[in-house]
C-alpha cells in the first residue's frame, strides 16, 4: 500500500475520529463524575439528531447551524433529565446497577423515539444546507482529497473538544468536574455543588455527542440505530484509552477509526474488505484491551487486603 | 389403654410437596395441560400463536437460567447471550440444510462445543478486565456477531433469514405431519425446561453455587478458602454459554426460522430484564421474568388492538420496569413475593391484635 | 524468582516436582479417607432412619382399624376421655378466641385502647367489666363440664353388651397380636436387610480406605526419603521459616529481609507500629503477594516441607495453612452454617455432573461436611445462628465466624489477622480463651498479628517485632518487653510519653 494511500487514508478517518472524540469525552465525562456507564449515550445523541432534522424540515428557513443548537439543546436537557432523575435517586447503587439503569433508558428510548419523531423518514433528505464539495489538497507533495463536510466535522470537533479542555482546565465548573471526578464525597466537602456538576456533565455529554450524530447522520437515512455502532465503538475507545483521565480515551478515539478504516481498505484486505471491517476491528481492539487490561493510559491499582 | 391416636407427623407427601421440585413440576404440568388441550379440541384453545408464545417464552428461560446463573451466582454480565443463542441457532440451520444426513445428537453435541469454546474466550476475557467494562466488551461482541449474521451470506443467509423445513427428530426421523410434529416438540421442550430447570437448582445448591457466591462477595476470602478464580469465572461463562447455545438449537428445531434482527443487544436486554424482574437467584423467578417479558404480548395482548399495534408500549414498560426493579427492588419478583407475604402477615397480625387483644 | 527456591531447596528439580505430584496425591488420598470413614456412620444412620419411618408407616396403617375397636371395648368413662381428648384443643380455641373478643370490646368500650388496638399502659378493666369476663369465664367452662357429662352419657349409651364385648375383645386381641406378629416380622426383615448392606458397604468402604491408606503411606514414606536429600533441613518442630523475606511495591518497600521461625504448636506473635507491613508479611505467606525475594518454608502436618512461593493463593488452604482478614471477609448472602462450608470447600469431591444431579455421593458428602459445620459452630459458641446471613450481626460475632471458619478447614497454621481489633474488653477475653482452647483441643500453630499489647503479651509463647519493614527483635513476651529497640520504636519508655511513636 503507497504511502498516498497510506495517507488518504488517515485522512479520510479524520471526520470519524473527530465523532468519535466528542462521544467519548461525552462517555468520560459520565463516568467519572457519576461512576456510570451510560448505555443510553448513542439514544441521547440520536434524539439530538432527530430534533435537528425535525427542526430543520418543520421550519424551513432556520439556519442549519441554529438547528444543530436546537437539537444540542433537546439532548443537552434529556442528559440533564436522566441524570436528575435517575441517577441521582440511584446514587447508592453499585456502578454495575447503574449501569442496568441506562440500560433500561436505552430500552425506552430506542422504542419511544420512533413513535415521537414518527415522520423522520420524510425528513431526511440531504442537501439541506448539505455541502457535498470535495477538497483537495497537498500533503507533502502527494494530492489528497477530504470532503467539505468531513473537513468542518473535524475542525468542529476539535475546537469543541479544545473548548471542554479548556473550560476543564481554567473554569470553576472544570474545577469542580475534576474534584468530583476525584472523589465525590471529598469534593461535597469541599463546597463543590456536586449535583450541578454532574448534571451539567450528563447534559454537556448529550450535547456533545449530538454534534457526533449530527456528522454521522449528514446526508444518510436516519434510523433509530444511527449510533449504534457508534456507540459500542466509542465505549471501546474509553476502554481502551483508559477510564482513568480525561484526555485519555482521546487515544482510543483515534486508534478506533484507524484501525477501521485500514481493516476495511480493499487494497489491503481484499474486495470482501466491507464484510469483515467489524470484526477485525473489534478483535484488534479487544487483544488491545486485553493486553492493557486499565486502558493504554490507565494505571493499576492493586486492592488492599 | 395406650396413646393409640393416628400420628400425621413425617407425613411424606406434604414433604414431597413443599421441595421447590414440585413446584418446578407443577409449572410443566400446567403448560402441558394447555398442549394437550389444545391437542383435544383440534387447535381451537389455545391457539397455535398462543402455544408458540410458550414454547418462546420456554426457549428463552433455558436461556434466562444460565444467566442467572452467571449474573445471581458470579455476578458476572455478559450482553453477549443474544449473538449464543443465535449462533446456536444459525449453526443448526447450516448443518441441517446442508448435511441432511447428520443425526440430531451431533449437532447439539457440536452447537454445545462451540458455545463452550466461546465461552472459554469470553471466561479468559473476563479475568482481565473488570465488571463493568467486561459489560462494554460483550456489548461490542453482541454487535459483532450481529454483523457476522447479517453479512455472511453463505453461513447464514444474511437479513432474508435462514429456514429449516423439517422439525428434527420428529418429522425427519419419525415423519410426523407439520402440525403434530411441532405439538410433539413442544411437549419436549417442556420436559426439557422443566429438567434443565431442576439440574440448575441442583447445581446452585451446590458446592459450585456455593463458591460462586463466594467469588461474587469477597474475591480475597474465596481464594483463601480454596476457591480458584479462574476456574469458576470460567465456569460461569461455559454454563452461560452452553445454555445459550441450546436454547438457539431449540429455537431453531421449533420455529424453523431466524433472522439476524432477532439477535440484537434488545434480546441480551431483553434477557438482562427477565432475570433481574424475576429475582437474579431465584430459577422460578427467571421464569416468570421470561414469561412477563416475552410472553405478555404474544400470549395476552394480542387480542388488545392497542397493544397489537404499538408494540413499543410494551417494550417501554419494560425498560421503566428494568429501572424501577434495580433502584427500589433488586430481588425482583421473588422479593416482591416474600414483602407481600411479609406485609400480608404484618397486617393479618395487626387486625387479629386490634380484634381479639393480646393473646397470653 | 520463586520456582527456584524448591530447587534451592531440594537440589534437583525432578525431585521437586516429584515430590509436589506426591503431596497432591497424598491430599487426595486423605480426603477420600475422610469421607469414606464419615459415610459409614452416616449410610448407618440414614438405613436406621429409614428402617424406623418403615415400621411406623406400618404401623399407623395398621392402628387405623384397631383404634375404632378400642374405642368400643373400653370402659365409658375412657371413651369419653378419648372423646373429649380430641374435641377438646378445638373448643378451647374456640373459647379462647370468644374470651379475648369480649375482653377487647369491653376495652374498647371503656376506651383504653390505643388506635391499633393495643392496651394503654397501666390501664385495666374496671371492676364490672372483669365480673363480666369471668362470668363468660365460669360459662365456659361450664360448657366443658356439660359436655364432658354428654359425651360420658353417649359412651355409656353404646357400650357393647357381654357377649358383643367378648367378641369384640377377641378380634381386638387377634388384631393387635396380628399387628406386633407383622411389626416384628418386618423389623426383622429390614434389620436383616439393613445388616447385609451395612456390612457390604462397610466393607467396601473399609477396603478402600485399606488400599488408600496402603497407598498413603508408600506416598509419604517416599516423601520423607525425599526429604533425606534436601539440602538444607528445617527442624522437626519448626512449622514456618521465614528466610529474608521481601516485599516491594514499586520503590516502597514494605518487608525488608525479614527471617524468623514459628515453633510448632505455639502461639506466635507479630507485632509493630502502624505500617509496619504486618498484613504484606501475612499477604506474602499466604501468597496473595508474591514476594520479591526470599524463602517460606512450611512443614505441613505430615511432615513435609513445602516452599510456599510456589503455590497460588487458592492451593494454600489444602496444605493446611487458614488466615483470618482484617476487615471480615464474610459471604453475606449466604447463612453462617453455609460460610463455613465454603471452608471445607476443597474437601468436596463430588464432580460437575453428580452435582448437577444431586447424586447419592454428593448428599452425603454434603450432610458429612455439615455434621462437621454444626460441631464447629457448637465449638464456638454459635451454633443458634447458624441460619441466619451474617448481615447485622455484632462485629465480636464475625470475628468468631471467621476463627470458626479456620477451624472448618482443619488447619495446621492458623493465621490471624488482628483478631482483637474492635473488640470490647468483653468479647477479647473471650476470644483469649477461644485461641487457647484452639491450640489445646487442635495442636493448631497460631500465628497473629496484633496491636492489643496486653492480648499478645499474655497468649503468645514467642514474639516478633517489625518496623518499616525489618525485624526489630525476636523472643519470649518478658525479652520483647524488655527490648531496647522495641521500646523505642512500639511501646515507649517509661518516663517518655506514648507520643514517642515513629
């Protein structure tokens, strides 16, 4: 495989890494401020995304970029909803019953959506402010070509992510989500509002994973299983990357997609590429996993008897 | 004149009755009773759709056992079971379509070597990473193999589903009619859930239940007291696995048919949801779990327009259900059923108080 | 690192291994031993069981009949009492029930009973209402009286004229000869019965445990001719060698070369400030730890020596060695009867399918090993908790589960990780006396760690100090005490207060 390949192809995972980075900074802000993890991310993000279509089919002459804000919003309050109302009651609950909870939101979620956005098949048409250029340019004397969308996917995706950084880094709230990440009780201690915290968290996840679907849905067919796969592999990437940080599961975000889109190329993989992305994927993933059992960026901490 | 009065004491047939094995025996009776009704009068009552309704809901408590037992004893998850129980059944399609001449035996024996093979993997998998994040593996191991069930065309027909046209056994072998070959099957799959059913129990009470438990508490002591990790998270995992694997076989050999779309995570859910509504220890618990979650809408509501036509108010309800049980009630139906019984003599204690007094 | 130190050891490595593959088979051996011997007892006592339900099933059937004659052919005054017996219990419930009402109503009517019907404290009935009780009181009774006099008149009524009688007498007495004829014919039978398979199975039994024990000692004389070629010997009446035992995490380390010797059959004591690495010295012994260097050497209750590093941490309960935690480590969902089991956990032998078919051998093997559970309980003192989950129960009651628990797994070293902590002065005299008795009734080598001065001076037979990792002394409680560097470090010297900690 040439090296423009090579690099074509790196290219071209880069819209998917972006995706994938906002779902995971999504999943590992709920986790490490709430100890849970939330199978319900892929349906909050795709819930997100229908309201964008149905806000951008219902009124026509809405800007799309506002449409995405509205649809931000519509999941940035369920996040907010699920973790109020649920999580919060459950708090005494082990992290595995917790995550039973999410599991039986997902189980709602994945049944109701369908019935509320029941017109979503007529609004998917593409095009609605739907860039399909291609760009081209050179990289180190070699053409390579991106997609307009993917190009401000990614742009999009990592200005966002440089902004939760940075709002972790040097805001109040970003104090508080590291305290409470910490240690919950020491930070409740210490004066930190841990329930704002963790409901901004869940809501700033479902906002940020919506933008996710947003780019993943552009120009498809919606369906409720639109981040299904998403999901899973952006629960990888966290587990990959390690639990134990917040930039962590960045790592996972990018070596996924990667790895995907090698293991799919059919120059190197034969024309059956398509039908074994998936599982090679997963099983380079999983021995990953397997050989860095706390994340590649994890630690291990050893239980005193 | 000697105490010559009739003693009842030691009486064996009210001992026999209160094993749980009665029980377990009672249930079978009852849905045979309904086969052999619905035998008599020509399939007029119950109906076949309803009688399929048990045979699925049948099919998967033999798959709600071995989770339970994996999730009640080691307190392991595993949302892998859906892509078992349709591997167990793509692999009897496959070997039935295309090697015809193979004798059932063989392949249950095979479907359960696979299983255990796989479960071995998920088992190793299991010992190096944690609870949790074990749940996230198995999730992505359900989405593989539901992709593998839609996309090799050549193992198993891709989204068009795979078919088999004979019931194995009773009409392959003794070329019984459509009809009267699946009534026969039915009333095996209940002698064989009722029998899985008590082998289970045996095997919970068991040293092995015993020590599963253990590990599930306190990994420190279980080790300390002899208890090999390895050995019984594997355990678990086989168990699970090969139940799974059966129940797939199973489905096949009844329904004759499968679809990749029937072996999502919903049916991983959908089991998760049984055995914690049921009582995650309790085998009739998982039972009934099964029964509520499988086969309300196929055996009761059908008849109800409003549930026949929006199926998702089922399935909503038992995802607010699945909630409702892990943060009030974490022993399911089973303790429901004890606070019931609880509460009912709580209450018969407080009006025979406010009746009659103090009894001294 | 560790899998030298048998070669060390023993010198050759065949011989190591040689001897491991011994010891598993001896372990095996033994328990098979075990269970055999408990199964004759029981099978005994379940065919003795059986025998009698036999005979009394027999029996009952066979009084059916005989009790109606009886009834004809006893004297009025008995029939009626036999009436009045069985009648009786229902109409006294009757009664009673009929008597508390009242009670309660006049209560109520008087108003001194609270909203759930209960009586206000110290308020009582006023005179007229108690003449009204025991009115009802004498009316009942009377009741009785009057029907003891009807049923009295009935039997009198039908008893049987004289001849009638004699013939009655004489079928009753054929009957009940004919029922103690069958009784004993089939008492002999099932004796007889159970005679032939007590012995065939007692011999059975016997026979095998003749060939295992034939075989247990070629195993262990071939252990201790072993033994004849290590390299280096331990003493007869050492038990544990620990030979410049180290534990690092990382940089820390926690044990730093730390050698000494437990006697065999003494109470030994490890002592040391806070962080001392007390509980890694424990952790390492029983192999929860790997340690990073150094030697353990146990003598195992046959004789034999064992370099402990390597065994994992689930082999080392079957060579005899139990430990205790620090924060109990019970099993909360199970009863304390079915924790102690889980101790006797590697004395099952029963396979995956018998116990998925709940097969004769299994239920013995478990009704074996619970007789063994309830003496352990009844041992310690907690045999009437036996059914009940360890959930709330007092701190002192799960440190005895926990020491019950070591004793299920017949332990050769029983090692005890601060025994004393949270107790009441109370329960840690209590729990002295129960040690005591241990390493008496037992021959157990106790091992533990404390921080209660006065429990360690006054059980221990020999002590070691431990600070940061490293051995400050060694010797009897009077030279610990009496150590320089010991006081300096743990217990301070007499005119410096106890703030002189390090």
């Amino acid at each position: 495989m040439s090296i423009q390949a090579i690099l074509q192809t790196i290219i071209n995972s880069l819209p998917t890494i972006g995706r994938y980075a906002l779902v995971t900074m999504g999943i590992v802000l709920i986790f490490r401020t709430t100890a849970t993890t939330n199978f319900a991310q892929g349906l909050i993000a795709t819930f997100g995304t229908f309201t964008i279509s149905w806000a951008a089919y219902t009124y026509t002459d809405l800007n799309l970029w506002i449409c995405l804000l509205i649809g931000m919003a519509a999941a940035f309050l369920l996040g907010m909803f699920v973790d109020v109302a649920l999580i919060r009651t459950a708090r005494h609950i082990t992290p595995a019953g917790k995550q039973m909870i999410t599991m039986g939101v997902m189980m709602i979620l994945v049944n109701v959506i369908p019935v509320v956005f029941r017109d979503i098949t007529l609004w998917n048409k593409p095009g609605k402010g739907f860039n399909a250029d291609i760009v081209s340019f050179t990289l180190f004397g070699m053409p390579m070509n991106i997609t307009y969308m993917g190009l401000l996917s990614f742009s999009l995706a990592v200005g966002l992510l440089a902004a939760v950084f940075a709002a972790l880094k040097f805001t109040k709230w970003g104090l508080g989500v590291r305290a409470t990440a910490a240690n919950e009780t020491v930070a409740q201690m210490l004066g930190v509002n841990t329930r704002v915290i963790t409901a901004f968290s869940w809501a700033l996840a479902g906002a940020l994973a919506t933008v996710g679907g947003f780019f993943t849905g552009a120009g498809t067919a919606l369906n409720v299983t639109l981040m299904g796969n998403t999901q899973v592999f952006g629960f990888l990437a966290c587990v990959l990357g390690g639990f134990g940080s917040f930039p962590a599961p960045i790592l996972g975000a990018i070596i996924i997609p990667l790895v995907y889109n090698f293991a799919g190329n059919p120059a190197l993989m034969g024309p059956d590429a398509g039908m074994w992305q998936n599982m090679i994927t997963f099983i380079v993933v999983l021995l990953l996993i397997l050989i860095f059992p706390n994340g590649l960026l994890g630690r291990k901490y050893v239980k005193k008897v | 004149m000697e105490n010559s009065v009739l003693t009842t004491r030691n009486n064996p047939v009210k001992k026999a009755l209160r094993h749980p094995f009665s029980g377990f025996i009672s249930i079978g009776a009852a849905l045979l009773a309904l086969q052999i009704i619905a035998m008599a009068n020509g399939g007029k009552w119950p109906l076949s759709s309803t009688l399929n309704g048990f045979a699925q809901v049948m099919i998967f408590a033999i798959v709600g056992y071995g989770f339970s037992f994996l999730l009640g004893y080691a307190g392991l998850a595993s949302l892998g079971t859906a892509g078992f129980v349709g591997l167990g059944a793509y692999l009897t399609a496959y070997v039935l379509k295309h090697y015809p001449g193979v004798p059932y035996i063989a392949i249950l024996l095979g479907v359960l070597a696979v299983s255990l093979i796989l479960g071995l993997v998920v088992g190793f998998i299991s010992l190096r990473i944690e609870g949790i994040f074990l749940a996230i593996v198995t999730l992505g191991l359900s989405e593989i193999f539901y992709q593998i069930f839609n996309n090799w065309i050549d193992f198993t027909n891709g989204p068009n589903g795979a078919s088999v046209t004979k019931t194995p056994i009773f009409q392959t072998i003794l070329g019984m009619g459509t009809t009267d070959s699946r009534r026969a099957f039915f009333i095996l799959l209940v002698v064989i859930t009722v029998g899985l059913l008590m082998l289970t129990y045996n095997l919970g009470r068991s040293r092995t239940g015993r020590a599963m438990l253990a590990m599930k508490n306190s990994t420190s002591a279980a080790q300390a007291m002899g208890i090999s990790l390895l050995r019984y998270r594997l355990l678990a995992f086989l168990i699970s696995t090969a139940y799974a694997g059966f129940a797939g076989v199973l489905f096949m050999s009844y329904f004759k048919y499968a679809a990749p779309q029937g072996y999502t995570i919903m049916l991983s859910l959908n089991i998760l949801a049984a055995v914690l509504i049921g009582g995650s220890r309790s085998l009739v618990g998982t039972f009934l779990g099964t029964f509520i979650v499988f086969g309300t809408n196929t055996i009761f509501l059908q008849d109800i327009a409003l549930f026949r036509d929006n199926p998702w108010i089922i399935n909503v309800t038992i995802g607010i259900v699945i909630i409702l049980v892990v943060m009030f009630y974490r022993g399911g139906l089973v303790q429901l059923a004890q606070n019931t019984k609880q509460t009912f003599n709580n209450l018969l204690n407080g009006w025979r108080m406010y009746r009659y007094g103090e009894d001294d | 690192m560790a899998k030298t130190t048998d070669t060390r050891y023993f010198g050759d490595p065949r011989e190591a291994r040689k001897r491991r593959r011994l010891f598993e088979r001896i372990e095996r051996l033994e328990a098979e031993i075990q269970i055999a011997a408990g199964s004759i007892d029981l099978r005994r006592r379940l065919l003795a069981e059986d025998v009698d339900k036999q005979l009394e099933r027999l029996d009952n059937r066979l009084k059916k009949p005989l009790y109606q004659q009886e009834m004809a052919l006893a004297t009025a005054e008995e029939a009626a009492a036999e009436q009045l017996r069985l009648k009786l219990p229902g109409i006294q419930k009757k009664q009673r029930l009929a008597y508390r009402k009242k009670r309660q109503d006049l209560r109520r009517q008087e108003r001194l009973l609270d909203a759930r019907g209960r009586l206000l404290p110290e308020k009582a009935l006023s005179a007229s209402s108690q003449a009204a009780l025991d009115q009802l009181e004498a009316a009942q009774q009377q009741e009785i009286k009057d029907l003891e006099t009807r049923l009295l008149q009935q039997a009198k009524a039908s008893r049987l004229g004289p001849e009638q009688h004699q013939a009655a007498l004489a079928r009753y007495e054929a009957g009940m000869a004919d029922k103690e004829k069958r009784l004993k014919e089939l008492a002999g039978r099932l004796n007889r019965q159970q005679e032939a398979r007590m012995t065939a199975f007692t011999n059975k039994q016997q026979e095998k445990i003749r060939r295992f024990e034939s075989s247990l000692k070629g195993y262990q004389e071939a252990l201790l001719k072993s033994e004849q070629t290590a390299q280096h010997h331990l003493p007869e009446d050492i038990v544990l060698r620990l030979e410049g035992l180290s534990m690092a995490f990382g940089g820390l380390k926690a044990v730093d070369n730390l050698s000494f010797d437990v006697k065999k059959g003494e109470i030994f004591g490890l002592i040391g400030p806070n962080g001392a690495g007390k509980t890694t010295v424990f952790n390492c012994i029983t192999q929860f730890y790997k340690p990073t260097a150094g030697d353990i050497y146990y003598r195992t209750h046959e004789g034999n020596v064992l370099s402990l590093n390597n065994y994992d941490v689930h082999q080392i309960i079957r060579k005899g060695i139990v430990r205790t935690f620090q924060n109990v480590e019970l099993i909360y969902e199970l009863t304390i009867l079915e924790n102690l089991l889980i101790a006797a956990h590697s004395k099952y032998h029963g396979s995956f399918f018998s116990q998925l078919m709940n097969t004769r051998r299994v239920r013995e093997e478990e009704m074996v090993l619970r007789n063994q559970a309830m003496e352990v309980l009844s041992y310690c003192g907690l045999a009437h908790l036996k059914d009940i989950p360890p959930l709330g129960l007092p701190y002192g009651i799960l440190k005895r589960v926990e020491l019950a628990r070591t004793l299920m797994a017949g332990a050769n070293l029983i090692i005890l990780d601060e025994p004393a902590a949270g107790l009441n002065e109370q329960e840690t005299i209590e729990l002295t006396q129960l040690i005591r008795k241990i390493q008496k009734d037992f021959g157990a080598t106790i091992f533990l760690v404390e921080h209660n001065m006065g429990l360690v001076m006054d059980l221990c037979d020999h002590i070691c100090a431990i600070s940061f990792g490293k051995k400050l002394a060694y010797g009897t409680p009077r030279e610990i005490q009496n150590d320089k560097l010991v006081q300096e470090a743990y217990l301070g010297t007499s005119d410096e207060s106890e703030l002189e900690v390090i």
